[in-house]
C-alpha cells in the first residue's frame, strides 16, 4: 500500500495547481461565470496546451493514459479553483464513453478533437422523470437509412447548452427502465431536431434542458449494450465530483480558518472562543473523509463491478452528508460575510452542495448502498 | 393542565380566519405560497389592510393603538397568518422603533412617529451592524457629536436589510467615546433624506439585494430625534431585543412549509412512486414533523409562560435555535425533493408576471435560492452561537 502520487501524477498535480494559483483568481473567475457563455474559451486552450484534455486518454491519440487516480488529481486542483470550463462533461463524461465504446476511426476523430481543444461535449443521459437513475430512459432511436433518429428529452445536461456535440443515451429497444436496450450516440447540437433550453445552474455553471425531435445521430458502440461502459463512465464522473468537492471543501476549511483568526469580536480573534474552534475541527474531519472515500473511488474503478458500485456509491453519499456541513458551517461561521456574492467561500459553499445534485444525491447513493451491504472487499 | 384552546381562543381564531379568507389579497398570498418575489408595493397593501382592522400593531399598549391580545393570541394569529401566506410583517417600524419610542419616546416623538408606522406610511429600517460590530455590537463606532442643537454623524452601518427603500433608519451611535464600552451609546432616529447619507447595495449569495451599506458623512440629526436619555441607548437597545425575539420560533412558517413540501413530495416522482414514499425521505420527513411539534409545544409553553406575568426572558434564546434549526432542515428537503432541478438558477421566473415556460416542476425554480437565502437566519437576530452564549450564562449560570 502507497499513498504517494507517482512522479507523473505529481507532474500532473503541480500543473493544475499552477494554472489555478496563476489563472483563475476569484476575480477573473468571476468574469468568466458572468459571461454569456459562463466560462473562458482562452482558458480551455490552456487546458488544451498542457494536455490536461487528454488524461484519461490512449497515448496514441496524445493522450496520457489516465485512469481514477489521475483525473481526482485534476479534478481537486480544479475544485480549489472552482474552474467553471466543461472538463467533467467534455473529458470525464462524454469523452470516456466515447473512449469506451467508439470504433477507431470515430475516436481517430473525435478524441483527437477533444484533446486538441476543439469538441466539447455534453452527456445527455438523465431524463426529467428519471430524476438520478440513469436507467430510466424514454428517450428512442430508431433506425433510418445507416444512421439512426432520436427522440425524446433530456434533462439538466451539464454544460449541454455550449457543447458542440452531444453523446445522447437513447434506447433501441426494452422499456422506460430496462437495463437492457440502451444505446449511445453522438448528435451535433446543431442539428436538426435538437432544440435547447440553456440557463445559469446556482453555483455558476451552465446546463441545458434538450428535447430531440428525429435529430440525426451516429451510434457509438453496439447497438442496445451501452449500460456497462455507462455505469463506468458515470463512476469515473462521480470519482472527479467527489475529488472536486474535496478540493472546493479544502479551500471553504482554510478559508474560514483565516477568517477565525484573523476576524475580531469582543477584543480577540474568534477563533480563539472554543465553541468555534470545536466547529473548525468537525468541519476538518469530515474533509478528512471526504478524501479518504475520494481516494477509496479513484483507486476501486477497475474492482469488481458490485465493489466498484458499493465504494462509489459510499463516496458519493458522504461526499453529499460532510459537503453539506461543511459548506454551512463555512457560512455561518463567516457570519453574515458568508452570506455575500462577493466573498469567495460563499461560491465555495454553492458549488459543494450542488454538487450532491449530480449524477445522483446522498439519498440516491444511500439507497445504492443498501442494496450493496453484501458485498465485500475481496468480491469478485 | 390542558393543551386545548379556550373556547374564547377558538373563536378569535375563527375570527382570524375569516379576516384572511375575506382580506387576504390573493395575488399576495399566491407569491408567498410560491416563494415568488413580494415588492414594497405588496408589503404595504397588506399592511393598510392589517390597520384597517386594528390588527397592525401586536405588541403596543391598546392606547396607542395595538391590538392588546394576549400572548396567546398574537401566537394563533402568527400562526393563521403564516397558513394563509400572509406576507410577514415588516418589524423595522411597528414591532422594533415603535416599542422603544413607546417606553423611552417623548410625547412629541410619539405623535411624530407612531402614526405614520401604523398606517405603513413611513419605511423603517435598523441600523445597529457595523463592519467591526456584529455579535460584539457594543463594539459600534459610528459616533455622533453634538454641536448646537444637532448631533453630527461620522461612519458606516452594514447589513442594513431594505434600507434601499426606507425613509428613516434608527441608529446605534457612539456619542461618548471615552465612557465604557455599553456605557457611551445613543439611540437616534434619523431622516435618510438626510444630506451625508450614501446607500451602497450589498448582494447576498442568493443574487438578491436585500442588504446595504449604508455610510454617514457629517450627518447632521436634530436633537429632538435622541430617544431616551444621552448615553442611555444600550438600554433601548436591549429593550427592543425582547421585541425582535417575538415570534422568533417561526412555527407557523415551518408548519407551511412543512405542508407544502409534504404536497410537493407526493407529487414528485421517484422510480415509478411518490418521492413521500421513499424509506428515507419519508424518514427525514417524520424526523422534522417530530421537531416541529416539540417546537411547537416548548414555543407555547413559553408563551403562556409570558401570559402569566413572565416576560419571556433567555428562554426565546431556546426558541430562535430550535425555530431556526428547523426553518433550515425544510428548505433542506425542499432542495432534496427537487432533485437535479435544484440547479438551475432562474431569478426571472421568481417574478410573479413571469409568463414564460419553468425548467423542471414549478416549485423547483426557487428551492436553492431560498436554502441558501435562509442560511442567514442562524446567522442575524443573534447568531445562534451567541444565543447559546445566552442560554448557558443566564440560564445554565456558567
Ligand atoms: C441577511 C442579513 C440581514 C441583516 N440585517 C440587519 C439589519 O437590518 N440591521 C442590522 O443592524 N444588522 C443586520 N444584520 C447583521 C447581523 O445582525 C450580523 O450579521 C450578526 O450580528 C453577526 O455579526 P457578524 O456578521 O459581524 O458576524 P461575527 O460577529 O463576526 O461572527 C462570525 C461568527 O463567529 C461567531 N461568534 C461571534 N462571537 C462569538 C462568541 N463570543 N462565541 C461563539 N461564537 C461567536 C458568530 O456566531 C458567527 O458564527 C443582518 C445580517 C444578515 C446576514
């Protein structure tokens, strides 16, 4: 057993601290989430240029051959930042499905893109009556000629609004919530049939409500066996949220640390009252667990498919229960400073309890994890 | 010992009942049902309608023309107001300045201020928070010089809720900055008219402007506009808070919003079912029902406490915590009931004139705003830590 990051995660994990340290104080971040497009395209070519688009990527493509491990390390460097850009939905979630299921001639040309900097991507899979369960598709393709036409809605399709191209989940055959029968495609978003709803999302990112009308799309994959590369897909997003939560908790805890010291009431710093300094320490204990269960995901991607689901699911539902407290206790603790748009830890506070709102919240998860009690560590 | 109302406490509430049902306005209620944004307009059209009936005032002396209920009383009609989505009565005026110019206010005061705050004509808003004075509020440092037959003002109030639209702001200032800390402050009325006042809007996390800034550049306040004696302000100060505390337990809020989120939960689909029937959801639901009703039960102890003689003293330090607490959890489960549509962040559709399509189910569009908006109430009025600092000196004697 080794905690330590590899030489090359070390690398990997210094250049994402740099480009946030140097490239994305709060100020400039701001800019960019009150821009119409809500991110910096500048900044996603430096993404680009330091090949952070291609981690999780083959080599052969330009890639660096990433798995769990490497994409937390990205990921918490991001969440410190609070990086707006659509690394989760254009690298983490469209980009490894398409890894996963894609021919070499459709990766030759969309992971090439990717990488490069000039596809990004949305994962439509969740369905406005399916709430977190991925399995609850309605969404139908049919087959037309060589290609296929989709339709059906998709719901809250993080970044969906700016993506160049959408990796639409849509079934090919089965009923609304059948494991069975779902396929994956690729769908221009400009093209015919697909019309989008985008708005602001709370904590200053961007989704799409998307409604497919006999859009044109190009399968990716078998048709009708997506499910496994699906569910792996969603457990690699689901290890960069929780990473990114734990980044985004780090930063909330040493900034209400500062803020305790540094903050004077009744003639002294008010971290020196002991009701608050018993506060400071839970809220470092659950950010302890929150990377110990971040770390446990990143590294149980490749386990058996019900240990992987039973040890994702886990993270992700304490991810949602400690995000919570801590980014309520950061408030409060600021007093009303935590309260205004204009200090930074109420940004943190936004981003980290909306993230339980994606790709499945503690109750969701809890439940996961109920049906997985039986599974143990050396199953197979 | 009986949990019952009297039979004569039965019948005010019908009396109450029939008041909301027949003077209600229902475009009113209808914002506040669906937490849509209520304007100035809204505010004082109810609170017209409240005077009109003579049930403005909860907490003046009959006299001067308050309702004289009893504490009981007032509690049912929180209560069926808060039922029937009425609009929350702004406390600035009648239930903050009011009772202070009422007990320490001279007759001139009194006959200048009083009416006007009953028929909601003046706006009032509380400048007691400074950059360097939030929970140690005796800590204030905007000072106030006399000079002739004027006090002169210097320095910034902070979290100054609607002082974007008040006529008037009363103050805490410091008019002797060699006395002890509590010992050197006034309390005085201000015109926000008045030249020197600068207004800056502060934002709070939710993209609403509820909060200011407000700054005194040689200010220049009559003297007439002191309330009670010079250097005596601490004690109005203290005075009003048993006021702010009234009503602090929000149980009428929280039974609401209970009642809503209930509604919406049965609605809201989850694999096939009723999201009400989810194990666990239906678990946190039960766990706030029972929270609620022991707020309920502890809020009219104290109450009747008040209505036998006792003031209600360190014991509304108890209430503001647990009522708090629980207003928190409900816009909690609220944002869980929504699921991923707790995301989007549509301020326009909070807008009761929006026309346009919601994203998601209807009462989704505001769930995170307001759990986020709501974080604020452990924070003002106290912070809760300060309320147990309360609880365990003045009633645990630590
Ligand atoms: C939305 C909003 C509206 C407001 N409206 C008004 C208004 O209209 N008028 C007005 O005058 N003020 C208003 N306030 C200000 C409010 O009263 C203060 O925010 C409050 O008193 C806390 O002060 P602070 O923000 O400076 O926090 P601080 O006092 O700096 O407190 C920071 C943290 O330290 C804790 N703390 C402080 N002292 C102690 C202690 N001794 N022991 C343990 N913990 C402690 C606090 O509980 C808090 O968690 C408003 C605030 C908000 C957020």
């Amino acid at each position: 057993m080794d905690f330590k990051l590899s030489d090359e995660q070390r690398m990997l994990e210094e250049t994402v601290g740099r480009l946030v340290r140097d490239g994305y104080p709060f100020d400039v971040r701001e800019k960019a989430r009150t821009s119409e497009l809500g991110y910096s395209t500048d900044m996603w070519q430096q993404f680009a240029e330091l090949g952070l688009l291609g981690v999780p990527f083959a080599e052969d493509f330009g890639g660096f051959n990433g798995g769990g491990p490497e994409l937390m390390v990205v990921a918490e460097g991001f969440g410190r930042g609070l990086v707006l850009e659509p690394y989760l939905a254009t690298v983490v979630l469209g980009g490894t499905l398409i890894n996963a299921l894609a021919s070499d001639a459709q990766k030759e040309t969309l992971i090439s893109a990717i990488i490069g900097g000039e596809l990004r991507l949305a994962l439509a899979a969740y369905e406005p009556q399916g709430r977190y369960d991925h399995t609850q598709v309605a969404t139908r393709a049919d087959k037309q000629g060589d290609g296929y036409v989709i339709s059906g809605q998709k719901a809250v399709v993080l970044h969906g609004d700016s993506a160049d191209k959408l990796v639409v989940i849509a079934r090919t055959s089965g009923g609304d919530n059948d494991r069975d029968g779902l396929s994956a495609f690729v769908v221009d978003a400009g093209a015919e049939g697909v019309s989008r709803r985008g708005y602001p999302t709370i904590d200053g990112l961007h989704a799409a409500e998307i409604t497919f009308d006999k859009a044109a799309g190009e399968r990716l994959g078998e048709e009708g066996k997506a499910i496994d590369a699906l569910e792996k897909t969603l457990a690699l997003g689901i290890v960069a949220l929780c990473a990114e939560a734990t980044g985004a908790m780090e930063v909330a805890c040493d900034q209400t640390l500062a803020y305790i010291k540094e903050r004077q009431q009744f003639g002294v710093p008010i971290g020196k009252f002991q009701a608050l300094q018993h506060r400071m320490v839970e809220m470092r204990m659950e950010l302890e667990k929150a990377r110990s269960m971040t770390i446990l995901a990143a590294c149980s991607l490749e386990a058996a498919p019900a240990l992987r689901a039973k040890r994702v699911a886990a993270a992700k539902a304490l991810i949602g229960k400690s995000g919570r407290k801590v980014a309520e206790e950061a408030i409060q603790l600021h007093g009303g400073m935590g309260m205004m748009e204009e200090t930074a830890v109420s940004h943190y506070a936004k981003r980290i309890v909306m993230i339980d709102h994606q790709l499945g919240d503690l109750g969701y998860h809890m439940q996961q994890l109920e049906g997985l009690l039986d599974v143990d560590d050396d199953a197979a | 010992m009986d949990i019952n109302y009297t039979p004569e406490e039965l019948a005010f509430r019908n009396e109450v009942r029939a008041f909301l049902d027949e003077k209600l306005p229902k475009d009113i209620a209808s914002k506040v049902k669906n937490s849509q944004h209520l304007g100035k307009e809204d505010t004082i059209r109810w609170q017209k309608i409240l005077n009109e009936q003579g049930w403005m005032a909860l907490h003046w002396p009959k006299e001067y023309g308050g309702t004289g209920w009893s504490p009981i009383q007032k509690h049912i009609f929180e209560e069926e107001c808060a039922e029937y989505g009425a609009p929350t009565v702004l406390p600035f005026g009648v239930n903050m300045v009011a009772p202070v110019i009422i007990k320490f206010g001279t007759e001139e005061q009194k006959k200048t201020y009083l009416p006007s705050i009953l028929n909601s004509d003046v706006w009032w808003c509380q400048g007691y928070s400074e950059p360097g004075a939030g929970s140690d509020l005796a800590g204030l440092k905007t000072k106030a010089v006399r000079e002739g037959d004027h006090y002169v003002v210097n320095g910034q109030k902070t979290w100054t809720t609607l002082g974007q639209h008040a006529d008037w702001i009363f103050c805490l200032v410091r008019t002797d900055p060699n006395a002890k800390k509590q010992e050197g402050i006034s309390f005085l009325l201000i015109d926000m008219q008045t030249p020197g006042i600068t207004v800056r809007p502060l934002i709070t996390l939710d993209g609403e402007h509820e909060v200011n800034e407000v700054f005194f550049d040689d200010v220049k306040v009559p003297v007439e506009n002191l309330v009670g004696e010079e250097n005596k302000g601490w004690t109005c100060a203290k005075y009003l808070l048993t006021f702010e505390r009234t009503g602090i337990a929000g149980v009428g809020q929280s039974k609401a919003a209970l009642k809503h989120l209930k509604e919406v939960a049965a609605k809201v689909q989850q694999n096939g079912k009723p999201l009400i029937e989810d194990p666990l959801f239906r678990n946190r639901l039960a766990d706030v029902e029972m929270e609620l009703m022991a707020l309920e039960m502890t809020n009219l102890r104290t109450v009747a406490a008040a209505q036998a003689g006792g003031v209600p003293g360190a014991e509304s330090s108890f209430l503001k915590i647990m009522g708090t607490e629980l207003r928190q959890e409900i816009t909690d489960l609220f944002r869980r009931a929504a699921g991923p549509y707790a995301q989007p962040f549509l301020p326009e559709t909070f807008e009761a004139d929006y026309g346009g399509d919601m994203v998601g189910p209807d009462f989704a569009n505001t769930v995170s705003a307001k759990y986020f908006n709501m974080r604020k109430l452990s924070i003002f009025g106290g912070s809760n830590e300060i309320q147990k600092n309360i609880i365990a000196k003045m009633i645990l004697g630590l």
